[in-house]
C-alpha cells in the first residue's frame, strides 16, 4: 500500500469540524469504529480487562476536533497491517483523524489518505513501512530503558532475599539494596524488605514510596497490586518489598514511622549500585 508521508514541524495540527461542535454521538460512532479494528490486532484499552495491554484507544471528547487520541503500548502493535486496517477505517469516517501519542521523540497522524510526522524518531520516513520501522524501534528502546534496569534490579535482589528474610523476622524490616535511579526516574532508589504493609511502616524521605509487592515465603516478588493479597483481600504476605526514590542523593539517613507518624526506627543507606555494576555482578554469578 503506497501511503504518502509527509513531515511537519509545529505542536499541532488542527482538524475542526466543519458542523463546528462535534456531537457526541458522532465521537462515540468513530471511536467504536476504531476500537473494533484494533481490538483485532491486540488488547486494547480501557476495554480489555486484561493486565497487559497493546493499545489505548482514549475514551474521552477533550474539544471539537475530529481526532481520536490513542497510545501504542508494545512494539508488536506496531505493524503495517494495523495501520492499513486503521487508515481502512478512518476512510469510512470522512475527515477523521488518530493521533498516537506516546512515542518518545515523535508524534503520529494517521488519516485515510495518509501519515503526518513530527519529531527525530520518524526523520527520513517516507513510507507506511518506514514509519512503523521508526516507532517499533522507538518503542524498543523506550522499554529497554524504562523496564531493563528494573528487571535487573529485582533479579539481583531476589538473590538476596534467602539471607534477609532472617533478619526481617526479627528486626521488621531491612533495607536490601539502594540503586541508582528507577525506571526513567532520576534519584537514589532505595528498596526496603518489611513485614508490614507501606502504610503501617515507611520511609519518611522527600520523595516518598514509588513501589510495593508482596513477597512469599517462597522468595517469589510477586507484581504489584497483587489481587490475592491486601488491600483487595484481608491476606496479608509475611513480606513486603517497598521502594522509595530519593532526588537529594545525598541523602543517606532516613527514618522509619508508622501511620501515626511514630518514630520506629532509623535508616542508613550504604553504597548506591549503578545499573552496570548490577550487569557485573549478575554476570559474574554474586547474586543468583
């Protein structure tokens, strides 16, 4: 499919609506249109109650332009079929347009007719092919970035868990590790193993808790909002594993209170473990 690419520079593109006020009813009929072809190609939000999702078709009418704005989630959503079958769609719906938001260092319009790009990722794009090379990469790299560095932290603290488990029997609480930024957040990343839920015992820093799961006996951390323990059930784990992201690096005592803001104990972070350093050590076999 020979699909015309072009390339624009300004923060947006306006596509009023001829009637003036667009009704609802005509938003609603577009969007559902949209929503069953891709629902074809993936899970798609906030439809699917499914915990990963592909795509995010937003639901709500912010202004008279007739756009629809959705979000692609995993680089498997981006595909020349997919966006075929999309622009197939909006063909059907004179003058409508998506704008997919989202993708780092770039932007999307997709009509019937044809991709409009803005941004350094979609540089050089001149196909349909081009542009979905483009934003799979970005994609990629967006998640690398975010989810790798969290991964790797988790696999190396799963490691020491046997160890602290004892000492969290008896004292409450242990802080395991602190790394050096979270996600795509900047700061120190302090991850603490407690027996007691974030909102009975937690760290009183600046930028307070950024995480929590629950931990079995088992050594397994489990993902958040787990629906098996509390707050959606009464079933507490016996552990924890809380993380909170400090900015002020150089911060390294903290306290520890509980729900009333009663002192329960003192903290001290030690050396704060870079992402590469966390590579090294999983490499070389330190933390299993």
């Amino acid at each position: 499919m020979s699909v015309p690419v072009a390339y624009y520079d300004s923060s947006y593109v306006p596509n009023p609506n001829p009637k003036g006020e667009t009704p609802f009813e005509e938003f609603w009929k577009v969007r559902l249109a949209i929503l069953a072809t891709t629902q074809e190609h993936g899970e798609t939000g906030p439809e699917s109650r499914a915990d990963q999702k592909r795509y995010w078709v937003v639901d709500d009418q912010y202004n008279d332009d007739r756009y629809h704005n959705m979000e692609v989630y995993e680089p498997e959503g981006w595909s020349v079929e997919w966006l075929t079958d999309l622009m197939k769609t909006l063909g059907k719906h004179k003058g409508w347009g998506v704008s997919v938001g989202g993708i780092e260092k770039g932007h999307l319009l997709v009509f019937a007719d044809r991709l409009m790009v803005n941004g350094s990722t979609f540089e050089g794009c001149d196909d349909l092919e081009a542009v979905v090379a483009a934003a799979k990469l970005a994609t990629e790299n967006y998640l690398d970035r975010k989810y790798g560095p969290l991964n790797r932290q988790l696999k190396y603290l799963k490691g020491l868990l046997p160890a602290a488990m004892k000492e969290v029997d008896a004292n409450g609480y242990r802080c395991l590790a602190t790394f050096d930024g979270f996600e795509l957040f900047e700061g120190n990343a302090i991850w603490i193993l407690q027996t007691k839920n974030e909102h009975e015992l937690f760290l009183n820093t600046g930028g307070g808790k950024i995480r929590s799961s629950a931990v079995t006996a088992d050594g397994i951390i489990h993902d958040e909002f787990p629906e098996e323990f509390w707050p959606y059930t009464d079933v507490n784990p016996p552990y924890w594993l809380v993380t909170y992201l400090e900015e002020d690096r150089t911060a390294t005592q903290f306290e520890l209170v509980d729900e009333d803001d009663k002192p329960m104990g003192k903290l001290t972070i030690g050396k704060v473990i870079t992402d590469d350093e966390v590579q090294q050590r999983l490499r070389d076999g330190e933390v299993e």
